[in-house]
C-alpha cells in the first residue's frame, strides 16, 4: 500500500512526512481511477499511478509553493503523480547532477520523463550537459529525456542562439536510427521544435530531415516524414514570417 512507505520513514523523518503524507491525501482525493485506462491507452505505465490530471497537480503546485526537501521525498514514493509534482515544486537552483542521475533512472513512462524535464531539468545549466551525456546512454528513459529536453529548450528558451542547436543536429542524426517507440517519437520532437523557432532554424532542420530522410532505418524515415511534414507546413511557415 502507498502509506506503508510512509509509515516506516516516518520514524525517523518526523514532521517532514505528515508534509509528504498530506500531499498524498490531496492526491488521491483528486485521483480518478477511471482515468487510467485512457492514460493506458496512450502508453502511459499506469502501474503506482492514481489518476489525477496534470492541471490538478499544477494547482496543487502552486498552492506548495517550491519547496526542494519535499520534492526529494514525493519523488522516493515511486507514485507517478508525486513525482510529476516533485519536479514542478523542486527549485531548480538546489538541482545538482547527482540528483538529476538518480531522478532519470527511475523513470519508466514517458510522460513522467517530459513533465520531469520540463517543470525542472530544462530550468538548468546542467540541461546542456545531460543532453550530449544522455543521448548516448542505452536506457529508453534516459535515452528520451535528452531529446525531450532539446525539444523543451528550443520551444522555452528564448534567448539561446541558433548555433547551439545546429550543433546538436549530428547528435538528432546519430541516434535518428532508435526502432523504440518513445525514443524515435522524443528524436522527432526534438528535431520539429527547433525547426519551429525561426526562419534560419527551419531551413536548417528541414536540410538534417532530409538527410535523415536518405538512412536506412523505418525509424530514421518516419521521424524525416513526419517532421519535413510539419516544418513544411503552412501554417509554420505564416507563423515563423510574422
């Protein structure tokens, strides 16, 4: 059961836990198990999952407020959603890359790994160095959070120059060949959204999509297809004009 973890480290942790325990009432009075067969259906591991929507736990983020020492603890529950939640509370500033080793390892579903990446990992210095470390590693998780922090970073960061993404076109081309379903989708998505940040950037990652696009591997064509699709698109294109 979820509070027999709670009820061992609550004897030496003290007060710290009633914290942790309480986060995990609200929880599951907003989880809804019926949800899980739809998250299931989309490939999320549903397994120490409740139920509870990403805008719930936003809420229940800023209600927190950042809070590192609790983030620490919801993550060691293994519950999905605590986790989703450690990541949006953490304060990015107290992240060290031990800590970021440890927290990637344990992720097994692949919406966990982008709301992880997203809400903390990208909101670091350390994000550029995790991504060229990661994307070298054989793990499916591990593997996918460099891509879906290239993804995170081309679509947030305003203020990166465009050079640094070109120099990570040979790292999206080298690992282009991954058959895994959540690491090919993560490549993709890497590749479109640096695509969408500018002009120079969209010729630059249509030119890698294509040669992408000449591999041969049924990964390495669909995430070419799919991306010179969208890159090429009319509507990116208007918007990128404007």
């Amino acid at each position: 059961m979820i509070y027999k973890y709670f009820e061992s480290l609550e004897k030496t942790r003290g007060l710290r836990m009633a914290s942790v325990k309480e986060v995990l009432k609200k929880l599951k009075v907003k989880a809804r198990s019926n949800r899980l067969e739809g998250m299931a259906r989309y490939g999320m591991v549903t397994k120490q999952r409740l139920g509870v929507s990403v805008p719930e736990m936003r809420n229940m983020a800023k209600e927190l407020g950042k809070d590192h020492r609790l983030a620490i603890e919801l993550w060691k529950t293994g519950i999905h959603e605590a986790r989703i939640l450690a990541a949006m509370i953490d304060s990015p500033e107290k992240l060290t890359e031990k800590q970021m080793e440890d927290w990637v390892k344990d992720i097994n579903s692949w919406d966990v790994c982008d709301q992880v990446c997203m809400n903390l990992f990208e909101k670091t210095l350390l994000a550029w160095k995790k991504i060229l470390d990661w994307s070298e590693r054989e793990e499916e998780f591990v593997k996918r959070a460099a891509f879906a922090l290239i993804a995170c970073l081309a679509w947030h960061d305003k203020e990166v120059k465009d050079e640094k993404f070109i120099k990570l076109f040979p790292v999206i081309k080298r690992e282009a060949t991954d058959e895994r379903n959540f690491v090919k989708k993560a490549v993709n998505w890497a590749l479109r959204n640096i695509g969408k940040r500018n002009l120079n950037l969209n010729k630059a990652a249509i030119e890698v999509a294509k040669e992408i696009q000449q591999i041969d591997s049924k990964a390495a064509r669909w995430i070419a297809s799919d991306a010179i699709k969208e890159l090429e698109s009319e509507s990116v294109k208007r918007r990128l004009k404007k």
